[in-house]
C-alpha cells in the first residue's frame, strides 16, 4: 500500500475524533504527519495483554492504566486502578500532568484499539512520550487473559505455559467475563503524579 493510502487510512479517522476534541490552541505539534506515521506503521506503541496482566498481578508501581471510553462505560467496568480520561477530554489541561510525565508508563485501553490508539496519536503529535496503547483492548483482553483457549496436548511448551499463565492470571483478576462484573474495581480518579518542572525563563536580553 502507498505511503500516502496508509496515511489517508490513519489520519482521516483520527480526524474525525479531533472534531470532537476541543480545539488546541495552545499546545504546539512536535510531530510532523510523516514522522508521526512512521511511529504508526512501526506498531510500537502496543502492549499485549499479556504483559498489562503481568504488571497488574505484580502491582508494577510504574504502571498506570487510562481508559479512553466514556464515563458511562467505565462506571460499569475498568481494569484495576484506572483513571477515565474519556477521549473528547484528552487535550483538557486538567490531565496534562497525568498524560505528559516521565514516571508512570501509560497504557490508553479503549473497547477495541481505535479510540485508545487515536488517543495515542495526539498526544504523540505533542511530543508526549510514556504513553502506550492496550493491544486489542477490552475485548482482546477478555478472549485472551480472561476466557483464554486451551491448547491442545500436542501443542508447544510456549504455547501451554502461556495458556496456564493467561489461566492464573484470568483467576486472579477475578474469573471469567467482565460482562459479569460490573465493578471490579474501584474507579482511581487521581493517581499520585509528580508534576513536570517548569523551566525557568532567561532573564534579560533585548
């Protein structure tokens, strides 16, 4: 596919969320289309489930999940220890602490990939590093921490070890569907989050 249809196919939706993002008039782009394409094409802005499930279980104190969605859906479930910075407020100064810092490791979930993706994508344009996305998210999340296939016996010792860890992690994280759990988790609205030090400005000149 062409540089310029890959383009239209990533930029053209995330278009369409800024139309309902308030207007930035304030914050300049670091990012040019291009570059902010290569980073796109590159895939390195995904984590698996796998490896949020690892840092969930161990209570990584450097791990700090976002959900994307709408308030209305993350009242009714959320992963553990998650903040709800729905996407139309992604540019709202009120979070910029939370989204442009260097302690925590932010991982944006969203239902699927898209919205938290798009939410990846403009802060990325800002220049705002730490940020990740969840791949597949919830729903990648249920099929393969909480309800993951069994493998057969024949299958590889990778794929059985990752088969039990998904099982153990599922269990811990509390069973089987999420459907079925409305709240696993008290909502965290504001995380402890050091505030980036603002640089003094050079005094005197013309």
């Amino acid at each position: 596919m062409k540089p310029r249809l890959i383009l239209a196919y990533v930029l053209i939706p995330l278009g369409l969320i800024i139309a309902a993002v308030p207007e930035n008039t304030t914050k300049p782009y670091k990012l040019t289309a291009d570059e902010l394409l290569e980073e796109v094409k590159s895939g390195t802005q995904f984590i698996s489930p796998d490896e949020v499930a690892a840092m969930v279980i161990s209570k990584d104190p450097s791990l700090q999940l976002i959900d994307v969605r709408s308030a209305a859906e993350f009242e009714k479930f959320s992963l553990p220890n998650t903040i709800n910075i729905p996407l139309v407020d992604i540019l709202n100064p009120e979070w910029e602490d939370y989204i442009h810092q260097d302690v925590k490791l932010n991982v944006f979930y969203s239902n699927s990939s898209n919205n938290a993706n798009q939410a990846w994508m403009i802060t990325r344009q800002l220049g705002y590093e730490n940020n990740y996305v969840l791949q597949g998210g919830l729903n990648f999340w249920v099929k393969t921490i909480m309800n993951p296939k069994e493998p057969s016996e024949l299958s590889p010792n990778e794929e059985i070890a990752k088969y039990n860890f998904r099982k153990g992690a599922g269990m811990a994280l509390g069973g089987a569907d999420v459907s079925t759990q409305p709240g696993a988790s008290a909502p965290v609205k504001k995380p402890v989050i050091t505030k980036r030090k603002k640089k003094k400005k050079v005094q005197g000149g013309c």
